[in-house]
C-alpha cells in the first residue's frame, strides 16, 4: 500500500506560458528594448522573442530551459519586490532606472543587464533585505 502522496502533474507547458506572459508584461511596463529582452531572458538573438510572441498568440505550447524559466521567476520575484516596496506604479518603473550606490551607482537594471543569472539573483537578495528592513 502506497502512503504516499501523489504529487499533482504540473504541466510545464502552462508554467512557461504564464512565465513568459508575465516576462513581457514586465519588460512593457519597464520600457526594455529587444535587446535589453534577450539579455535578461539569456538568448542572443529576437527569434526567440518573436517566437514566445507567435505561440502565445496562436495558443502553441512553449517549452522553456530551466535557465531561462530561472531568469524569469527572478525577473518576477524583482518585479513583486518593488510594488512591495512602493505604493505608485510609476516608482516600480523609475526605481529599476535609478543610480543605486549599493549597485556601484549603477541603475539595478544596469546590474541585471550584466547578463548573468548571479546579477538578477543579487538585485532580488538587494530588496529581500530591503523589504527585511521595511517590516521589522
């Protein structure tokens, strides 16, 4: 007899979808470019984007690395952080511009635009901490 319990299949290919719906409604909302796009998503080239875009579109499956899905509930996690932190929409997009000294005076989008996946982990470990402080 098994008393284990069942785990509930995930389908990996809704997980990608909803992942990839909310990684472009993050990059309207941030303003990023194509290139800026390919750079957090971790791919060197527009056909990937194009791609997601035409299978989100036509209701296709999308399958994603487990790189590129990593990126994105980063991307997310950042993304819940500042309207955690910040009550106006306007400041979720200002703030991921702003020069930051705990950044080097770079902008937290220009630490994430680095390219690595240590770079996105950094800016969300950066507002863990900050929300940490917030509600103490």
């Amino acid at each position: 007899m098994n008393t284990q319990n069942p785990q509930p299949a995930v389908n990996e290919s809704e997980i990608s979808r909803v992942a990839v719906k909310l990684f472009f409604g993050i990059a309207e909302e941030w303003g990023l470019t194509d290139k800026q796009r390919c750079t957090l998503a971790g791919f060197r080239t527009r056909t990937t984007l194009y791609n997601w875009q035409c299978k989100l579109e036509t209701g296709a499956p999308i399958k994603l690395s487990k790189d590129t899905l990593e990126r994105l509930s980063y991307l997310a996690g950042i993304y819940k952080s500042i309207q955690v932190l910040f009550s106006d929409p306007i400041q979720w997009k200002d703030w991921v511009r702003k020069p930051n000294r705990d950044f080097g005076g770079q902008s937290a989008l220009d630490r994430m635009l680095a390219g690595r996946v240590v770079d996105l982990v950094d800016v969300r470990r950066y507002l863990d901490g900050w929300r940490g402080e917030q509600y103490v």
